[in-house]
C-alpha cells in the first residue's frame, strides 16, 4: 500500500489526468451523457486535431525557456490559402501542393527561427510580427475572399474533411466497425507491453520506481481508456483519418522527445541554457530547431484545418496559437521551461476539447467559454508556478 508521501506524490504527477476525469463526468451529467456519445467522440477529434498537431510543436518551444509562437495561426491561414490556391486556380496535383505546404511552412518557421536563435531576438516579437504580417499575407493572396476545395475529393479526405474521411473496415460492415475495435485492442496490447520494457529497463538500470501496485493500476486504467475510445469509435464511423496523423505525430515526437539526444537538448536549455552552452551544445541550434519544426507542423496543421473545412478563408486559424499554448500548459509544461511531456500535452489537448464540446452542447455563450478557458488555463499556470515554490503563494521582497 502507498504511504502518505506516495499518495500525494501520485496526485500531483497526475493532476491533469485526475482533472480531465471529473471534467468529463461533469459534462456528462450536464448533458445527460450527450458528451459521451459516439459521434461526440468523433467530432472531439476531428474539431481538435489542429490542437494536438500545434501544440505537439508547441511544446518543443516552450521547453527552451518558456517561449511561445504566437504566429502559428496565421502560418496555418496562410500556407492553407496557397494549398487551396494551387488546387484550385492553378490545377496543381495534390501531392504537389502538399510538398508546396509542407515546404512554406517550413521556410517560415526557418525564418523566424533565425531571428530569435542566432540574433537573438525575443521569440515574442519575432513571432507576434509574424502574426500580423501572415494574417495580412493570407488575406492579400485569398483577395478577401473564401476558395472552396469540395472538389478536391482525395485532398480533404486524406486529410480528414469529408463524409468519407474513415479508415474503412476491413472486417465487415456491421453495427460495429471491428477494424477500430481490434485496432483498439492492439494498441493497449503493445502499450502495456513497452510500459512493461520500459519498467524492466529502468529497474536493471537502477532507476527509483513507482510501487508495482501503483504501475499496475495506472496501466490497467491507460488501458481500458484505449479500449473504451476505440469501442465508442466503432459504434459510430470507426477511425478518422485525421485520427491517424494525430497518432503519427504524437508517437514520433513522443519518442524524440523522451528517447533522442536531441530531444534531452530541448530540456537542457530550458532548464540551463549557460551549463548547456558550456557542454558543448550548440543552443542556437537548438532555438533554430524548434521554430522550424514549429513551422513544419503549422503546415500540416493547415492541411487539416482546410480539409476539415472544405474551404480557404482569411479568418481561419484565429486563436490557435491560444489553443496549442493553453493546452501545453495545462497539460503541465513549465511556464519557465525544461519541464513537460507530449502525453501531458496531449491530456491538456483533450481537457480543452472537452470543455469546448461539453459547453456547446449546454448552450454556454460563445464569450462565456472563452472566459472559462482563461481561468482554467490561469489555474493550470499558478499551480505549476506555485508547486515550484514548495506551495508558497506569494514571494516577499
């Protein structure tokens, strides 16, 4: 049994988690259990996959020192409305205009990167500069106007828009979609199994480990919320396809960031960018890598949104940029830096999809749930400064 110590150390590793458990039996009372119905769950994914996919990138950033990109909206704007463009006006093949996105986007977090890493410019600036000018960029190239791209059936369902936008079901086509069942079988399966490696690895190294209880416990919870998502997926359309690109960056950058040399640099420097330097790192580099990179998933980010959307418009994108931030850091990223996970990200996602979904289906005005996002993400952000300070509130002179 877990000692007192124990208890709370377990409470505060997963408070987001414990969080996002009582949030979603609120809403599921307030609804009546709307929240949790099949096609809710499909459209939590499909409405916040541009969330999971920014915030992912989000976090890289965040991790060197508290820095954010406040530009990535208007990037996900922008290279949306030069897709949209280049299939539409200019006839350009779909694999084409991908590679065209992927490449611009790229170049733009290159760009910014440059500034903020090898001239040292505050990524704030750099960044909101970047905001304004892309917003306005996005605008000048659509001419105001909306570019629809209905039409172009294998871009929007390969990246998730349309009716059809599923992982068909390769088993049969019953009242369940068992290609989702099974898939969600199969990824508890494997997850238990490298929890369990990863478990045997740490202890032959000499690691401080959680109680066999406490590990078997969280692993048996992980796993039934797998299965049980998957189950609910398969009683509506089974897997989106937009689903599949979340995973895919959520499996990579998980395993960088925990498993690569170059994913502990980003920690090093948010956590003491002098002793870094004098390592031997390149920290430039390191900045440099993480706004590219932040530019690159803006780009896919972009594809998505255009996809889900089935158009290009001037006003998309706006607030993404607060979206990707507050989930970074109520999924427990450190307002200072060096500290946070793509899990947590991904749970901090999930917490602001679910308040989004379950407000609307209450009715909660428009205004109202962006001051309930404020608070929540305000909270998120006290308890991690505070819990830093050994509990102390306020700090005297």
């Amino acid at each position: 049994m877990m000692n007192k110590e124990q208890v709370l150390g377990f409470l505060k590793k997963n408070t987001m988690v414990i969080v996002l458990i009582i949030v979603v039996a609120f809403f599921s009372w307030r609804t009546g259990g709307a929240i949790l119905l099949p096609m809710n769950v499909s459209n939590l994914i499909s409405q916040n996959a541009y969330v999971f996919i920014l915030a992912t990138g989000m976090l890289l950033c965040i991790l060197t020192g508290g820095n954010i990109d406040l530009s990535v909206g208007s990037v996900v704007c922008f290279v949306g409305a030069i897709g949209a463009l280049l299939m539409v006006n200019v006839g350009a093949p779909v694999w084409l205009t991908i590679l065209i996105m992927i490449l611009i986007g790229t170049a733009i977090g290159a760009f910014q990167g440059f500034w903020i890493a090898f001239v040292r410019i505050p990524p704030f600036i750099v960044t909101l500069a970047g905001m304004l000018a892309f917003r306005g960029l996005s605008n000048v190239a659509l001419n105001g106007l909306t570019v629809s791209i209905k039409d172009q059936t294998t871009f929007v369902n390969l990246f998730g828009g349309g009716a059809d936008c599923y992982i068909p079901d390769f088993f049969g086509n019953g009242s369940l979609n068992l290609t989702c069942l099974f898939g969600g079988i199969l990824a508890a399966s494997v997850l238990v199994l490298l929890q369990i490696l990863s478990r045997i690895k740490k202890k032959q190294n000499g690691y401080d480990l959680e109680s066999v209880w406490t590990f078997g416990i969280k692993l048996a919870v992980l796993a039934a919320v797998i299965v049980l998502f998957a189950y609910k997926l398969s009683q509506h359309k089974g897997i989106p396809t937009v689903l599949i690109w979340v995973l895919v960056v959520v499996i990579i950058y998980g395993y960088i960031t925990s498993n690569t040399t170059v994913g502990r640099y980003f920690y090093a420097v948010g956590g003491n960018e002098k002793a870094t330097k004098l390592s031997g790192i390149d920290t430039n580099r390191v900045y440099f890598l993480a706004y590219t990179n932040m530019g690159f998933l803006a780009a896919l980010a972009g594809m998505v949104t255009i996809a889900r959307l089935t158009s290009a418009q001037p006003t998309y994108g706006q607030n993404y940029e607060m979206d990707a931030i507050g989930s970074c850091f109520i999924g427990g990223a450190s307002a200072y830096g060096g500290i946070g996970t793509v899990p947590g990200v991904i749970v901090g996602a999930v917490l602001m999809g679910v308040i989004n979904l379950g407000m609307s289906l209450m009715g909660v005005d428009a205004n109202m749930q962006k001051v309930v996002k404020g608070v929540v993400l305000l909270a998120a952000v006290i308890f991690d400064v505070v819990s830093k300070r050994g509990g102390k509130m306020i700090v005297k002179n």
